[in-house]
C-alpha cells in the first residue's frame, strides 16, 4: 500500500459551543509535498492545520502521519513543528537559545544539541546574530528563526500559518522564494496556509482552496487556475469572467450552455453523470484567453465564441491595460491585456467591441 506523509480522513471540528469550523476534510499528501491552504478569512485553515498539529481536539474522522494513526496522540508527540504569523520568538532569549529551546524541551543531549543547532544557523545564514535577541533582528531574520526552530527538532511534517503575513510585499517576495528552495533541499512535508491566493498559487505543489470549513478544490496550481470546479473556486482564484445560464446540451468532453450573452460552450468542470440539461450553470473564462477586438473587424468563425459590447473605459497601468466593456444584455467586464495587442484596434471608450475566445480555455460549473 501507498505510504502518504499525512493523511486526513473526514476529519471535522466542532468548537465547544456548536461553531462547526471544518466538515469532512478529506486530504492525501505525498512526501516532500509543499501543499497550500487557501481561503478566506474564517474558513477553517487555522483550525485544520491546529488539529495537525494537535493543538486542537478532532471532533471527528482521522489522522494518520506515515501510516501511523495520530488522531489522539498530543501535540509534543507528534512528528510536526508549527510556525505561527507572530513566529512567538523569545524576546528575552537569543537567537540560539530560541533555536535550542525545542530540544531542550525534548530532553536532547548537549553535544547532540550543540551539533543540530550549529547545522541549522548554519543552514539558515543566522550565525551573524546568533547571540542577537528578538528586538535587533530584521523582518527577515525573524522569519528565519522561526523556521530554524520549526526545522530544528527534524520534523516529518512543518505547519506553517501564514508565516510571511507580517512582511512588507519586497520582502515577502524573496522569502516567498527561500522558502520554497529550502522546502526542496530538506525534502520535507510543508503545510502552508495564506490567505493570499497568488502565494498559494507559486508556493504549493498542490493548493487547497476552502471555503465555510470545506474543501472545495484540490488541484495543482495550473490545473487550479485554469479548470475551476466550483462557482466559489472561479470567483475565488483567478480572473475569471462569468456567465451564468442554463445546460442546453451535456457531453462528456463539452457543454453548451444558454446565456443571454447567446450560447456559449466549455469543458466540463463537473462530473457529467449528475448534471441534467435545464440546470443552473455557469460559464467560465479566464481574462488571460479573451481576445478583444473592434466590433465586425474579424469573420465569424466557429471555432470561437463570442460575445458584443461597448467599451465604458480603459485604465493603463504600464504595459497592461484593463478595458471595462459593458456587454449586450447589461453585464460589465474587466479584462487585462497588454497594451500592443489592443494598439491600433480602436478600443477606446464608447467603441463597440467583440470579445471571443476559444472555447477549450472555457470551464463549466455549477453548485452541486
Ligand atoms: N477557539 C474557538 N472557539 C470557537 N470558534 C472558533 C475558535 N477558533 C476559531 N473559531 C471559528 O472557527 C471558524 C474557522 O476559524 P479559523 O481560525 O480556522 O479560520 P481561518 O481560515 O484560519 O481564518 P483567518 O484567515 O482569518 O485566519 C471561524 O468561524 C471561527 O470564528
Ligand atoms: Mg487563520
């Protein structure tokens, strides 16, 4: 049998007090897997990856970490480190004491100590201020000591919560990158909560997008950002246009779906045996694949579908521009492109413009 790092079987939370923070979360993670949990602000990241890590009681399901079934097992029993948004440094320890506090803790050995705490300020560039206290370190050193206590006790598992929220967006960005090369290097599991979805999105091999404490999608980030499976995912991730309707015809590899916009086809982002024709659904069209051009400039052509509008304005911001075009039957779009493919095409405000894209690049979804 496949041997997975963590395993959540249909575990769920319900606080003291009856507030069900997370339903039936069901996840399977590979060794050496960098998974992200996206979603906004009360959805139940925190409160899953506190029930990891043992810090809050499992109402109900299981929890298994390499095979092994942790779901009762406490937290200083378990195989994870946590790393929390306010990193919870010592302020009157220094850098290295923060770092050989777990161990301590653990009952390791000096000499055994001495040896694994060298390694990681060693791993994470802290020799520097290894005798620094909390109050003289950077942004940056304090997001470092914070995963150099995470990773000290060797962890098969790091939750990490946020853990690059209190950084300035430069900062983040490198750190962003750091983290995902160190991830590499150790080859250990990392669970990853943001609530930002383009973090989520370069960060995590796989992405967990939540949503009023379930889960909504697991996808790889492409797969995420190009074949939502869910109204709330096409919202959520992405810039994504929407056009609602109903199911006109249903095949496994296409639909056609009836809009006011006029009939528009996509791939299935739903299992195709549950959906009747008649049904609510909406179809869904990444920005990126929307071509824009004056209206009657191009033949009709039926490997595209399209839709009609005037355009109400255009925002330039360097090189992209966002043309808001209020489409035939009222509905108002915000597209991205970049300034030279629009150039010359007389898409400035009041221009009747056609918007076309192919129909593949198009995902269908509805609530099930
Ligand atoms: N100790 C608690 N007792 C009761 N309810 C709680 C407790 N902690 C969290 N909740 C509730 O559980 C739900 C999920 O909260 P959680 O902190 O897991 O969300 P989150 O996705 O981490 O949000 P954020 O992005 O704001 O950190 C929320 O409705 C929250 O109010
Ligand atoms: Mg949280």
């Amino acid at each position: 049998m496949k041997q997975y790092d963590l395993e959540l079987l249909n575990i769920g939370k319900v606080y003291p007090g009856g507030n069900s923070a997370v339903e039936a979360f069901d996840l399977q993670v590979e060794p050496g897997e960098f998974i992200s949990f996206v979603g906004p602000s009360g959805c139940g990241k925190t409160t899953t990856l506190r029930m990891i890590a043992g810090l809050e009681d499992i109402t109900s399901g299981k929890l298994l970490i390499r095979g092994r079934d942790y779901t009762s097992v406490s937290a200083e029993r378990r195989p994870t480190s946590t790393i929390f948004q306010n990193y919870a440094i010592f302020p009157h320890m220094t850098v290295r004491q923060n770092i050989g506090f777990g161990l301590d803790v653990r009952k390791v050995e000096a000499g055994d100590k001495k040896r694994r705490v060298d390694a990681i300020i060693d791993k994470l560039q802290l020799g520097d201020v290894a005798g620094a206290k909390e109050g003289s370190l950077s942004g940056g050193q304090k997001q470092r000591l914070a995963l150099a206590r995470g990773l000290v006790t060797e962890p098969d598992i790091l939750l990490l919560d946020e853990p690059l929220g209190a950084l300035d967006a430069n900062l983040r960005k490198s750190i962003q990158e750091e983290l995902k090369l160190l991830q590499r290097s150790l080859n250990i599991t990392f669970v990853f909560v943001t609530h930002a979805q383009s973090e989520a999105l370069s960060m995590g091999d796989r992405v967990v997008v939540m949503n009023d404490g379930r889960v909504e999608q697991i996808s790889a980030p492409y797969e995420l950002y190009t074949r939502p499976k869910s109204p709330f995912v096409a919202r959520f991730i992405g810039r994504n246009n929407l056009f609602e309707g109903t199911l006109k015809e249903i095949r496994k590899d296409r639909v056609v779906v009836n809009t006011v916009f006029g009939t528009l086809r996509g791939t299935p982002g739903f299992d195709v045996e549950r959906a009747r024709s008649g049904s609510e659904a909406i179809v869904v069209v990444p920005s990126e694949y929307i071509e824009i051009d004056g209206a009657g400039t191009k033949a009709a052509d039926p490997d595209f579908d399209s839709v009609d509008g005037v355009v109400r304005s255009v925002d330039q911001v360097g090189q992209l521009v966002y043309p808001t075009i209020v489409i035939d039957g009222g509905r108002e779009l915000r597209l991205e492109t970049y300034a030279e493919k629009v150039a010359g095409r007389g898409i400035e405000p009041g221009g009747r413009v056609t918007l076309r894209w192919k129909p593949v690049r198009a995902t269908v979804v509805f609530d099930q």
